[in-house]
C-alpha cells in the first residue's frame, strides 16, 4: 500500500474487538515512533505501552469526554516527553503519534489519538497531571497524547481525493 493510500484510508477507530494485536505488529508501531524524527535530533519522547486491563480502564478515565474508548482497547501508547531536552517537545510528540497512527494503519490496526495536553477529567483535574501520577512520571514530563490501539470491530470506509479542499491552498 503506498504512503498516499494509507492516509486516505486511516480512520479514527474508537471500537475494537477482543483480539490481541501480533506482536509483530505492535512492534512495528512502536519502531514508526522511535523513526519519527525530532528538533535537532534531541529525541525527547518516550513510549510506555499499556496492555494491562486495569491500567487502561484508569487511563480511560484521563478525560472528561474522548477517552473512553481506551477501556476496550488491546493496547494504548502513551507518548511522554522529557520537556528538559527539548521545547519542541508538543511538536516532537505530535510527529511520534502521527508516524505511529500511520503504521497502526498500514498494520491493520485500528487506532485513535487521545489528546492529553490542555484537556481535563471528569473530576476537572489537569489530564497530564492525571496521566504523571498513575505512572508516577517526574513534572518534566509532558504528555501530548496516547495512542489507542486494537483490531477494529468495523472499519469505516476511507476517504477520497476528490474530497479534498484546494480552496485551502495557495501558490506564491
């Protein structure tokens, strides 16, 4: 399948089934976020994968609304960076998560990126704030997201080419 093709065919995926995800391919998901490239190569993000059910039922609960589906989920990717390395950490987090969402796709595997960064939980707690005390993570580490991760109960059809807004585009 050609880059092109798995972008059109990548789709947010909140529902999974019971199935466990092959670890080769889990592998391959984690190996596009160590690739991702970062600022001045200064690789400030780390990648805590989560299979236990109890943790990510706890996780499922980062968030006031957009998080739930990380309770059914097989596995989750939480993307944390070391903020003392770089500043770009938001940027450097954001590429790791698209590069892993990508090849979630090109795997088969059904995906959806959780925002961490500026939301909050139910409760009104701060969610990183959340995400650092059930790891118990150092405040130098900041979460722009987790990545959910499972084989998808339906998968919805991808988008098309035709769709897309050149409006939105400009030539200097």
């Amino acid at each position: 399948m050609s880059l092109i093709d798995v972008m059109k065919n990548r789709r947010s995926i909140r529902k999974y089934t019971d199935e466990d995800i092959p670890e080769e391919k889990l592998e391959k998901i984690i190996q596009a976020g160590l690739l991702a490239p970062t600022s001045r190569n200064r690789k400030p993000c780390n990648f805590m994968v989560v299979k236990d059910r109890e943790t990510l039922n706890k996780l499922s609960k980062s968030k006031r609304t957009g998080s739930k589906m990380l309770k059914g989920a097989n596995t989750a990717i939480v993307v944390y960076a070391d903020s003392d390395k770089a500043d770009t950490w938001i940027e450097d987090s954001s590429i790791a998560l698209s590069y892993m969402n990508l090849m979630a796709e090109e795997q088969a595997i059904g995906s959806c990126w959780v925002q961490i960064h500026l939301r909050k939980t139910g409760t009104n707690k701060n969610s990183e704030d959340y995400v650092r005390e059930l790891f118990d993570l150092d405040g130098k580490y900041r979460i722009v997201g987790i990545l959910s991760l499972g084989v998808p109960d339906k998968k919805p059809d991808g988008h098309d080419l035709s769709d897309l807004d050149y409006d939105k585009v400009e030539y200097v």
